[in-house]
C-alpha cells in the first residue's frame, strides 16, 4: 500500500514490486505515480536504484535498474522522492573520478555533503543561446589543426582499433587544452573496460593533467541503465562549467557506440519492437538527446571528441550512419602509421573536417590543406612503382612529389608532453601559423637538400634546418 510522508520538503511515495525481469522491474503505487525518469530506491538497505521510463497504467511504473539486481524480489517496497538522478558539481569535483551516482571512485575523501547538485537531464541550449559564429578549435597539434581543424563547440569523431594512439591523442588535447585555454577536460567513459579507466587515471595522474579534469566512468560490467545513462551525467557536469563558469570545456567520450548499445539493451529489455538490424526505434532521439546538449554558446563552448566504434567496419550501420550525422570532423588512425613510427598516427589522406572551407578557415590556409592532400595523394599512387621498380624509375616531377610528400609526412609527426617520459623527447606544441608556414615552404621545395630525417619529431620548421645544417655538410664534404 502506498503511503505519504513529509521529508526534507519532499513527499515520499512508496510502492510495491510486483515483477523482476533482470534490470526491468514493475512497481505498484495505489497513488502518487512517480514521473518519468524519476528515481526509485529499493532493496534491503535502499542500495538499489531503478529509473522510471514508462507509466503502464494509473498504478503501475516498469523502471530500469542502475545497478545489480541481486537480491530483489516481488513484494519488496520501492521508495520515490519525486527527483530524478542527480550529480554533483562545482569547483570541488575537480580532479575526481565518479561513477554515474557521482560517487567518487578513486579512493580519494569523499565530496562534502552539501555540495550543489544537478538533474542529469536537462534541455539542450535554445537556438537564441547558441553561437552563431564557426569559430577554430586549435589543439596545437600540426596534423589536425592544418587538415582536419576542429570546431570550437561541435563534435569530432576519433576512429581507431585498440593501440594507435587514441588515449594518447586524448591525453595531449587535455594538457593543450588545460595549458592554454584556460578550460576544463572531461572524460566519460561510457562501457569502458575497468584496466583502461585504471590506466588512464593514472596517465593523467603522472602527466600532471588531473587536477585540471573530471573523469567519470560507467563500466562495461555494469548494467545497462548505469552505462545509458553515464553520457547525461558527464554533460550536467560539463555544462556546469561552460553556463555558471563560462569557461571552454573538452568533453572526450569514449566509446559513442556504447551509448547506442546500452540503449538497445535497454529498449529490449523494455519490451520495445526491434528495428533495423536489431537497434533500438528510438535510437535517433536518443543519440540526439546526448549529442545535442553539446554546443557553442554565448557563454562558453563545450567541444567533443567522440572515440566511434563502427560495427563490422560498416559504415552503413544505423549506429554509425546516426553518429555521422552530429559530427563536424573526422580524425581517423591508421595502425600502418603507427607501425612506422609516425606519430601522431593520423590517416591524414581518410580524415575530414567540415570546417575545412575559405569562408571558416582562410583562402590560404585552404588551398595550402588542398595542396598537402594532393601532394599525398599522389604519393599513395606512386608507392606500388616505388615498391616494383624502385624511386630511380621515377620521372623527375614524380620524384619531387614523393620527396615532398616524405617531407611532409614526418613534419607532421610531432613529440608530445604527455609522453616525455617515454620517448625522451621534449614535447612541442605549434601555433596554427608556424605550422602552415612549414607546409608552404615544404611544397615549395625549400628544403630540398635537407635529409628527411631532419623533419621527423620537431615542432617548427627552423628545428628541421638546424638538424640538417650537420647531414648537409657531410654531404658536401663528401662531394668534394
């Protein structure tokens, strides 16, 4: 039976479960039917949590769980406060890690009782509040901002297997972003696997970027509920930060795809029809619910990087196909880059960015981005002649593009911070200018001369010259 008390200025409702289907349960309420989305705690001492997403008839809920289901049975009270999910933010979360309750996670003394907290759903920025103007997002890194620049508030998605390079990448956008925009890193891991959120705490931990972050995790062990609902959490969160603090914010979510498939789990477990190929009917709101949350305004820009998972390498996936639509930009690691060395390894002939146009970018900057993909291309072209015939073979204007090609792919490798304790090599971030400048002169045939060593792991172009200056006089020594 349902009863009402009077706590803390909210009324508490209690009901009765009358039907367990592993994360999907049905509660019973004689009156007070709780809203949707509202919390419901239940179990022996309230420690498990259910989400109320459909109202059946005028005394039912079916809620999904948060958590482990262990220990439930028909009969057992639910309790509902009226409020739904919420987590904490502000100043003080600041180099925490949380878990989708915002409990932190990382043994650290826990958060102040009376700290404010937020709904994790909320409604995405009006479009009187949205900037209008397409503004750059420079990361510091020569290969992305050059080719494939990003969007300050819009969506770049990250492809790549397991060991290309992708935390990497991630770590090193943070410490840029930390280090010159004065803004906020948050990460969400959404179905993550327990070693990489473990690894990548203490990556950050060492490479001194933790104190300038949020981390927050809904592991691939965990229901699907928890991990639908980790991605809202992480934007409360961000959003915090670009409304109240009006500060730039980095929000990297790993993996996009998780989301979807949590959903689709969700929605099977709900008793939803399937649609094609198995995902769930409502899997363009849903992703737009998240995705849409992410945007540049008058007060501050939120900027995602999404890592995208795609289903059997098959970019006509719904799951992909809905990702695609939101993304500005695409940067897309190839293991065959990573397995020469050339790091950032970035497939810069398959990356993208809808931003690379004259009207956003420059006239110059545009034409130089046109220039480096043919010169590349070209160079694609030529290596199965290379590979049969040898370089000797080559007529001369061919040779002068694989000379330039070479040049320009180790000129945009580059020694990060992040993993000075690694390599040995002092990390380097370029200005958009300095980085452009190189490309021009490279195409232009300037450095000719210089071995292209000499480009390999640098920051400016004048580092290649001074590495060069050694091999070109052993050159001539030689000659002579």
């Amino acid at each position: 039976m349902a009863v009402k008390t009077q706590s803390n200025d909210s009324v508490l409702s209690f009901g009765k479960i009358i039907s367990v289907r592993g994360s999907v349960v049905d509660v019973w309420f004689d009156n007070n039917l709780p809203a949707i989305y509202s919390l419901l705690r239940t179990g022996k001492n309230n420690e498990i949590a259910l989400e109320v997403l459909t109202q059946i008839d005028v005394n039912r809920v079916r809620g999904i769980a948060l958590t482990p289901t262990q220990g439930l049975s028909r009969g057992m009270i639910a309790v509902s406060d009226g409020k739904e999910l919420t987590v904490p933010v502000g100043e003080n979360i600041m180099g925490r890690m949380f878990d989708v309750f915002g409990n932190t996670i990382d043994h650290e003394k826990p958060l102040s009782a009376d700290i404010e907290r937020r709904n994790i759903h909320q409604s995405p920025p009006t479009l009187e509040k949205r900037s209008t103007k397409s503004e750059i997002f420079i990361t510091g890194i020569k290969a992305i901002d050059v080719l494939m620049p990003l969007e300050r508030g819009g969506k770049a998605g990250l492809f790549g297997g397991a060991g290309v390079g992708k935390t990497v990448l991630l770590t090193e956008m943070i410490h840029n972003m930390v280090g010159h925009n004065k803004g906020v890193s948050m990460f969400c891991g959404i179905g993550e696997r327990c070693r990489e959120g473990h690894e990548l705490y203490h990556d950050m931990k060492e490479a001194g970027v933790l104190q300038n972050m949020v981390m927050m995790f809904g592991q691939m062990n965990e229901p699907p509920g928890a991990r639908f609902r980790v991605g809202h959490a992480a934007l409360t969160m961000a959003e915090y930060f670009r409304d109240d603090e009006h500060r730039d914010v980095l929000l990297l979510i790993d993996n996009i795809f998780r989301f979807i498939q949590a959903g689709m789990e969700v929605s099977g477990l709900m008793g939803q029809m399937p649609s094609r190929l198995g995902y769930q009917p409502t899997l363009g709101t849903e992703l737009s619910k998240l995705e849409e949350r992410i945007a540049n305004t008058d007060a501050g820009a939120i900027t995602s990087i999404q890592a995208v998972y795609v289903p059997a390498d098959d970019l006509t996936d719904p799951a992909a196909v809905h990702t695609f639509s939101h993304l500005s930009a695409s940067i897309v690691l190839s293991r065959k880059k990573a397995s020469e060395g050339l790091y950032p390894a970035i497939d810069l002939l398959q990356s993208n960015s809808k931003m690379a146009t004259p009207g956003i970018i420059g006239e110059r900057h545009y034409k130089l981005a046109q220039e480096i993909r043919l010169t590349l291309a070209q160079y694609e072209e030529l290596k199965d002649i290379i590979a049969m015939l040898g370089l000797e073979q080559l007529s001369v204007d061919d040779r002068n593009v694989v000379n330039r090609a070479r040049r320009l792919e180790r000129f945009l490798t580059q020694p990060f911070f992040t993993t000075e304790q690694f390599s040995g090599l002092k990390g380097k971030e370029l200005s958009l200018d300095d980085a452009l400048n190189g490309c021009e002169r490279i195409l232009s045939d300037e450095f000719k001369d210089i071995p292209e060593s000499a480009f390999y792991m640098i920051g400016t172009i004048e580092e290649a010259i001074k590495k060069g200056e050694p091999a070109q006089k052993t050159a001539e020594k030689q000659e002579n």
